[in-house]
C-alpha cells in the first residue's frame, strides 16, 4: 500500500488555487456589502424649517425620503431640535416617526408646527438617530456620522436604548404618525 502525496510543486499548486478561490469568495461578498449599504445610504431624514429666512417663524416640517430604487422595512427615526414656537416655551424637543415601510422614490413628510422657528439653525440635533432595515439588515444612522449596520447584539442593545429613551422621554415625544403624513411618489 504505497500513496503518492505528489511533489511540492503539485502542493503550492493546489494551495494557491484554493487560496484564490476563498480571495475571490471574499471580494465578492464585500463587493455586495458595500452594495448594500450605498443602497441603504439613499433613505434620508430631514427636520427643517421650510422658509428660507431661519430668523423669522415657518413651518416646521420632517421629512423621510427613499431616494432609491428599493424598500425599506421598519423605519423608526428619531429627531431632536431646540424650537422656537409662538406661544410656547422654547426649548428642546424630540419628534419620533415610525413607517412600517417606506416605498422606492417616496417621501414622506409631516408639518410639525406651522409656525416655528429653530434656535439651534437648520442642522438637526447631534442626539437624533434613525434606525432601519434594508435586505434584512438593520443599519442605525446617527446625526453627524455615517451610516453603520448593526449586528444582532449591537441590535439587541439598540433597541433596548430606544425603549429606554422612551420611557425617560415618554411625555415629551411628538409621535408622528405613518397615516398623517403627506406622500409623494415617483419624484424625480
């Protein structure tokens, strides 16, 4: 019983072959991971003043848009600003929308306060957040960073601080709802 184990030459073969087979494996995964996110990237949240002038009061509107070409599940955005609103004291306020999904070249958008004005300037809030999913993915954007996709337990412990973040804000959330806003489809 007498087994041929080959020369090197036949060894370093074989061994490079396979090593480029995983190499190719691994750059076409990344490939569509970076796919997936630059998909992921076109779903925008905005809490702007619709005027022009910022010093002088307009409305108030938040706006979710899907500048892709695919759906996204579960959308739960959290906006925070310091506003200014005629007969009421200004101070800081958190707006929470929540869309079971939000449909390819869509925007969704709700008037806040017909009449308001920012005290921070148009930019949101460093604490606002937004959560998603997109191909069965969960990503979290936060105000002033870039787009990040959550694994399981980084999920477990965001949407733990998201029910946290509620109940210690419970009565000073303006929970916006998926049947009050205005939609408008297939913009260009």
């Amino acid at each position: 019983m007498n087994v041929d184990w080959g020369s090197a030459p036949e060894w370093f073969a074989g061994v490079a072959t396979s090593g480029t087979l995983v190499i190719a494996t691994a750059l076409v995964v990344l490939d569509r991971r970076n796919q997936e996110t630059l998909e992921a990237d076109q779903l925008r949240a905005t809490l702007d003043l619709e005027g022009d002038n910022l010093g002088s009061p307009s409305s108030l509107a938040m706006t979710i848009t899907n500048h892709g070409n695919t759906t996204f599940w579960d959308v739960t955005v959290y906006r925070c600003a310091h506003v200014s609103v005629p007969g009421e004291a200004d101070g800081l306020k958190w707006y929470r929308a929540e869309l079971p999904y939000v449909d390819a070249r869509t925007r969704y958008k709700w008037t806040v306060f017909p009449k308001a004005t920012l005290v921070t300037g148009q930019h949101p809030h460093p604490r606002s957040f937004e959560t998603f999913v997109h191909r069965g993915i969960f990503y979290a954007r936060y105000r002033r960073k870039p787009l990040r996709r959550v694994g399981r337990s980084s999920r477990r412990e965001l949407d733990e601080q998201c029910r946290e973040f509620d109940q210690t804000h419970n009565d000073s959330v303006i929970v916006l709802k998926h049947d009050k806003a205005e939609v408008y489809r297939d913009f260009r």
